[in-house]
C-alpha cells in the first residue's frame, strides 16, 4: 500500500474510534469551515470520511453549511477575503456570507430556506448530488425572486437601508444584496463563461481581446436565461469580465478588451461600451488595493508585490487609454496616485534619518558595556530601505520620483562614506563598547546588501572580521 493510502486508512481508523457525538461535533465544525474557505483539501477528505461513517451507522448527523456552501458555489469567482466593508465592484466578502445566510433563511424565506435545506441534507445524505443541485436551484430562484422584492422595498429610503444593514450585521449590505442578486439570476450564462474562458491567460493581447469578446457577445445574445430572468445586460458584462480578471495573469489587462470593443482608446468612445465596466473594476481593484497597502505598511509587512501591482495597473490605464482629457476615470486615476503619493513620500523622507540615528558614530562613554542595537530596530530600518529601493523603480507611476531619488541618494552616500567610519571604530574598539560598534556594522551590511547587492556587501563582511580581529591587537601599548 502507498504511503498516501496508509495515511488514510489512519485517518479512517482514528475517526472510527471517537465516539458518534465526537464525529458530529466535528462534522459540523469542519462544515462551518469549509462555509468560509472552500478551499481545504485536507477538511474535505475528513468530511467524507465522517459522513462515510454516519451512512454506516444509519445516524442522522447534523449538517451546517452543506445547503449554504452549495447555495453560494455561484458566488465563489467573486468572493474575497478581506474586510466586510470594502469598497471592490462586483464582489462580497467571505466573512459576509454568514450574516446574509442567516438572514435568508430568519427574514427573507424562512420556510423556503428551512423545507429546502431539510430537502438538500436529506439528498446528500443519500449521496443523491443531482437531486441536492436540483434543490438549490429551486432554492436559487426563491432567493432571487425576494431579494428583487427586498430591493425594491427599499428604493431611496436611507433610514430602511440603514436599518436592514443593521438587521443583516454587514456594513455594504445592499452592494452585497446586488451582487448576490446578479450573480444568481445570470447563473447559468456566467457558468457558461467559466467553462468557455481557459483558466490561466499569461498575456492579453490583441487577439486574445478580441476572440474573448466574440465568446462574451455569443453568449450573452444565445442566453435564454439572460433574457427570461430580466437580469441587466450590463451585469452579465460586470460579472463575466471579473471572471476573465480572475484569470489574468496580469488582472489590469483586462482594458484591452475596451479598447478593442470601443475600436479607440478615447474615453468617451469606451465609456460607450458595455466593457466600459473593465476600467470601471480595474480603478476599484487599484483604489482597494492603496488601501491594503496602507493596512500591510503599517504591519511592517513587505510591500514590493503591491508596489509593482500599482505601477504597472497605473501605467496600463494610462499607455491603453486617452486619460489626457477631463473624464471621471482620469480624475478618479489622479486621486489614486496622489493618495499613494501622500501614503508614500513621509515614509520615504524619513528612511535616511532612521537609518543615520542607527549608524551613528558614537563616543566610547556613550555605549553602555556590551550594548548592543536592537535587532527590531535594525530589521524595521532594513524593510524600510527595501522599500525605499522598490520606490526607486515604479517611482513614476507613483508619483514619488523627487523624494525617492533624493532619499535614494542620502541614504547610499550615507553608508558609502558612513561604514568606513565604522569600521575604523570598530577597530580600535575596547571590550565594553566592541559588541555595540560590531552590532552597527553588521546592521550597515545589511543595508549595503539591499542597495548595493551581495558581492558588495560580501566585501564589506571580510573587512568587518579583519576590523574585529585587528582590535584588541591595535590597543595593546608598545613595549620598548
């Protein structure tokens, strides 16, 4: 037997061995895991097993979350996970889907929701899938029908709309009832979609755009359920184009297909178009994504990544499009860079002085006897020189090219002129201020690695050891 198999029949021996409450417990748990991250193989094969060993017992087990995650399967292309009150077009927040479940099944439809989750556990249990799919399409097309209703109650009363977020316990509860509404109600043509579109897309060029939007036109034209369901046309667009995004390896691409539909890049002959919504999800994803930034800096968390992603949806919006003229994208594009410009440039001005204050030549008399810097210090002013060096390259985009140059610029004839003093220190250091003055060379190591590469930095290593070496031998008096 492989390895893999003897694993399982462990694992199946162990779940055999707890008791059935034991078992129910943490089916439900495992369930009510998997209604938030679908993603976990590994609580997907202990769930089979669990509910292999509730069928033998013929034991009517408890199901949370199976009629829910079935429920919201549609939904998983546009899920995401962070905060509940986000700001991205077209998408709802995992953490949400509790919240609004529960709301279905207590105000919206409750008898619905109860008869048919009663009906989908039953279905399951019996390993009957096709009934259970069959179950919550009915389930499906109750929920749209209450939620168009829901909506239409509310119209532009604020005080309702405030109320029911707080009745729901979401913060953008009636993007999130929009989303939910458009996503079930163009089901099956968005199913359509995802099956038709290849699942990684490495470069969305010309041709790509153009065979894309001849699949998202067919479809959209053949789609009975796009006609009888009443659902938006502009919907189906919104929906299917996050599809492709998902699938992008590069997701700010995605404004080719406007330019190709439109035949232009004029914003105005774009804006025209049913794929307008493309530069509409992709300014979304860039406003959404400076403020992770700003959560992820604040952690002291490496930025690079979303630097680049920045830069380069920045540069894309504005080589692929004509942002030159007054439009709402290209203002809303400006107030993007200018925020990322104010997140930015305090943080990039004030790198060299952190660094200058940790490097700092100091006299014997100010250095406590084996003191040394402290290494959250050193790894804080270390992320933030990588940072000021990530800056260096999308500075344009980002519009911090003056302050990034010139920090770039003290910081490396800092350490240039800087570290030479320090070993100089370092050598004729005495017992009690050595370990300190050691402490700050190998910090200043660290920075020149960032700036100057390894070969640099592997240098300046070899003249620290001679430095150290040399120390005690440099203190000791001549004899005569």
């Amino acid at each position: 037997m492989t390895s893999d198999g003897q694993s399982v029949e462990r694992l199946r021996a162990y779940l055999q061995a707890l008791k059935p409450e034991a078992r129910s417990l943490l089916l439900q748990e495992l369930e009510r895991n998997l209604l938030r991250d679908r993603e976990n193989a590994g609580n997907e094969m202990i769930l089979q097993e669990l509910r292999r060993a509730a069928r033998a017992e013929s034991r009517p087990v408890p199901r949370i979350g199976d009629a829910a995650r079935m429920f919201f399967v549609p939904l998983e292309p546009f899920l995401i996970d962070g905060p509940v009150n986000h700001r991205r077009v077209g998408r709802i927040a995992r953490a949400a889907l509790d919240s609004i479940w529960a709301w279905l099944g207590r105000d919206l439809i409750p008898a619905e929701a109860k008869a048919l989750n009663e009906d989908i556990d039953r279905a399951l249990l019996a390993d009957d899938r096709t009934k259970a799919d069959q179950l919550v399409g009915a389930l499906h097309d109750c929920a749209v029908a209450h939620l168009k209703e829901a909506i239409a109650g509310l119209g532009a009363d604020d005080k309702a709309n405030r109320r029911l977020a707080i009745q729901v316990g979401t913060p953008r509860l009636i993007d999130d009832i929009n989303v939910l509404l458009g996503v079930l109600s163009l089901r099956e043509p968005l199913a359509e979609v995802s099956r038709r579109l290849p699942n990684l897309v490495r470069v969305f060029e010309r041709d790509q755009a153009d065979s894309t939007k001849a699949l998202l036109d067919s479809i959209a034209a053949q789609s009975s359920s796009l006609r009888s369901s009443g659902a938006c046309e502009s919907d189906f667009f919104l929906y299917s184009l996050i599809l492709l995004m998902n699938r992008l390896a590069a997701p700010w691409q995605i404004i080719r297909i406007a330019a190709r539909a439109a035949e232009s890049d004029a914003t105005a002959r774009i804006a025209e178009t049913p794929y307008a919504a493309a530069v509409t999800i992709v300014l979304g994803e860039l406003e959404n994504t400076v403020s992770e930034l700003r959560a992820e800096f604040k952690a002291g968390r490496p930025i690079a990544l979303m630097l680049k992603g920045i830069h380069d949806a920045a540069r894309g919006l504005r080589s692929e499009m004509d942002l030159s003229v007054d439009s709402a994208w290209s203002r809303q594009l400006t107030a993007i860079r200018a925020d990322i410009s104010g997140l930015l440039k305090t943080e990039i001005e004030s790198t060299p002085g952190l660094v200058r204050r940790l490097l700092r030549p100091r006299p014997a008399k100010e250095i406590a006897p084996g003191a040394l810097l402290d290494i959250k210090d050193i790894a804080e002013a270390e992320t933030r020189v990588e940072f000021v060096d990530t800056c260096r390259h999308y500075a344009g985009e980002l519009a911090v090219s003056e302050v990034t140059a010139r920090s770039y610029s003290e910081l490396t004839l800092h350490l240039e002129t800087g570290t030479k003093v320090l070993l100089d220190s370092l050598r004729v250091a005495g017992d009690a201020d050595r370990p300190f003055r050691q402490s700050q060379v190998e910090a200043a190591i660290r920075f020149c690695r960032v700036l100057f590469g390894g070969e640099y930095a592997g240098l300046l290593t070899k003249a620290a050891e001679v430095a150290a070496n040399t120390a005690g031998i440099e203190r000791k008096p001549l004899r005569a």
